[in-house]
C-alpha cells in the first residue's frame, strides 16, 4: 500500500511491538498482484512510500481467522485471502528490498494479545448497541479521518431519508455535529448537538442515558468555545443524570470526570482540574482493559496540567506513561503517537 513517511516512520520505530486491525483485511498469495497494489512502479514522493506487506501466518494459532477465497471472489486471478478484522500481527521486521525497488514490512500472525482484542470488541459493541446497521456503516467511516467529510455527507443523505422521528435521527445529529467539530466549526456542531438533545427530549423518557451523551457534547462545545459557565451546567446535569441512573461507576461518568478536570484547566483551577481528572483516571482503571486510549489519554490530560503547574517531573511521568500504553494498544500509523512523543521531546 502507499503510506506517508511519517506513518512508516512509527512503523519503523515499531519493531517487535503488536497491531492489529479495525477491518477486514484483504491480501493476496500473488506477489505480482501484491506489487501492483503496494504500488511498485509508482514514482516515489517526498512524503508517500510504496510499501509491501509480507504475512507470516501458521494455520494452528486458535484465535487468528483467515481464508482463502480464490473460488468465491469475482476476481479469482488476484488469488485473495481474506484475514478477520480483530486480527493480530507482530511486526518483525523494516527493510528496502532493492531488487523489488520497494520497501517492505515483515508480520507474523499471532494470539498475543487477543483477549484485549476481545473485551475491545464487546466493550465496542455495548457502546453501538442502540445504532442502526446504517447508522454503524456512517460511523465505520467516520472513524478514519480521510473519510469523514465522506461520511458526514452519507449522514446526510440518510437524514433525508427517514422520519423526523426515526429512532436513528439524534445519533445521526451527533456524527454530523462530530464532523463539523473535527472541522473547527464550532457553531454548527453546536446546532446539530442541540438538535440531538432536543429530539431525545421528545422521544425518551426522563433520565434517560442518551440524555448523557448529548449534554456531555453540548459541554464541550461550550468549554471549546470558552463558555465555562455553559459548559459546567451542561456538565453537572449529565452528571446529576448518570448518577441517578448508574449506582456504580460507568464510563459515561468517567468522561464527564475528565470533561470536568479539562474544563478546570483552561480556567486555570488547577488543583480542580488534578481531582476531576484522577476521578476519571481510577474509574476509567477500575472498567477498562489496560492498556486502553481513554486510560492513556487521561494520563495524557493529567499531564498537561503538572507541566501548567511547571511540576515537569510529574507531567513527563504522566507523558512516558501515556505514550507507553499508546504504543501497545493504537496502530503504529496514529497520529496520537507522533504528537505525544512531541510531548516527551519538548
């Protein structure tokens, strides 16, 4: 495949760490059709690689599901294998092969780590239980940042398609109010939350969960935009409402935890900010699978306020640990990486 240099950078750096994929992935036993794909040939860039994967896989591994479909593919000459999307690879090795005049990445199939794999799944799938199928397929391609002006385009298209009613509307607001928050425009995110909200008011009953997600997005609108005081309102009655309706501690309390520790950072409560956000940091310890993003970007969060406190040792403490637990569970081409290794650096 093409990949920028700042990807296969992290790729390099990667070296007999663990990835694995978020979607199906389709390869091929031909060398030749791989080489056409991988894009040999292709003039290379100042900042895109062509870039062979070579795949190791011994069949015994009990929780890596693969298949060849030569005899079921509509191209049967591309001699296609097909490998499940909760796959797992320990990269080996990153070289440049100077006969192919290609760089190319060595992986080995393996189970290490496929019970994390599976809690992120189930954990994955209780947070989308409420969606629609074409609410989920928008949202798979939401989740890749080359595709969200795509896939805020596909919401909405689907917004014209159903009832105003329609059970799909609010979570289809909110992944349009998502896109044009990715986008900086913060005033139409807000809009598309709001409405969000408004429909849930119409549609559920009192205290219900949804009521969470919507407040919670509304805040940080609010707090993105410097409207502390909106911000801290939309998030103590998400709070008010999760704790009525959760007695132990849940996710969605976490995050307002955290939204709250942010929030008292930018009004330069510091000390509040510690409290809220090692609220989040315990809780999110306490329901989530470690290594996991949330725990790390807490940790992260909680960094940046020590180093507004100038307390360097400890945010450099909270940034290592962020970034260790990064590189064990998001793929080597994250952004997150680069950006938080930046953090250590300077």
């Amino acid at each position: 495949q093409r990949m920028s240099k700042g990807e296969f950078a992290i790729l390099e750096r990667s070296i007999g760490t663990l990835i694995s994929t978020n979607g199906f992935l389709s390869t091929s036993r031909d060398l030749t059709v791989s080489l056409a794909f991988a894009g040999q040939g292709m003039e290379e860039t100042d900042d895109r690689y062509a870039v062979l994967f070579i795949i190791h896989v011994d069949p015994s591994l009990k929780s890596f599901d693969f298949a060849d479909v030569y005899d079921t593919s509509e191209m049967p000459s591309e001699n296609e294998v097909l490998i499940s999307h909760d796959a797992s690879f320990k990269i080996d090795s990153v070289q440049k092969n100077s006969d192919l005049n290609i760089w190319q990445v060595g992986l080995t199939a393996t189970d290490e780590g496929s019970d994390h794999v599976q809690e992120y799944k189930l954990l994955f799938q209780e947070l989308m239980k409420d969606q629609s199928a074409a609410v989920l397929l928008g949202a798979f391609f939401w989740r890749d940042m080359e595709y969200i002006e795509h896939a805020k385009k596909y919401f909405e298209t689907l917004l014209q398609s159903l009832p105003s009613n329609h059970s799909d509307v609010p979570f289809i607001y909110n992944y349009i109010a998502a896109s044009h928050y990715e986008k900086g425009e913060l005033d139409l995110a807000l809009e598309n939350y709001q409405r969000a909200y408004a429909i849930r008011q119409e549609q559920l009953p009192l205290k219900h969960a949804d009521f969470i997600a919507s407040l919670h997005n509304i805040g940080n609108i609010y707090c993105e935009k410097e409207d502390f005081d909106k911000a801290n309102k939309n998030y103590s009655h998400a709070l008010t409402i999760d704790q009525d309706s959760h007695y132990i501690d849940s996710l969605s309390r976490a995050g307002i935890y955290e939204a709250l520790g942010n929030l008292f950072h930018k009004k330069r409560d510091l000390n509040s900010a510690l409290d809220w956000l090692n609220r989040a940091y315990h809780m999110y310890m306490r329901l989530l699978p470690a290594p996991h993003p949330h725990i790390a970007r807490c940790l992260g969060n909680i960094g940046l306020v020590h180093e507004t406190k100038r307390d360097i040792d400890l945010a450099l403490k909270c940034f290592f640990e962020e970034f260790e637990m990064e590189e064990q569970c998001l793929p080597p081409d994250h952004p997150n990486l680069g950006l938080h290794l930046d953090w250590i650096i300077t």
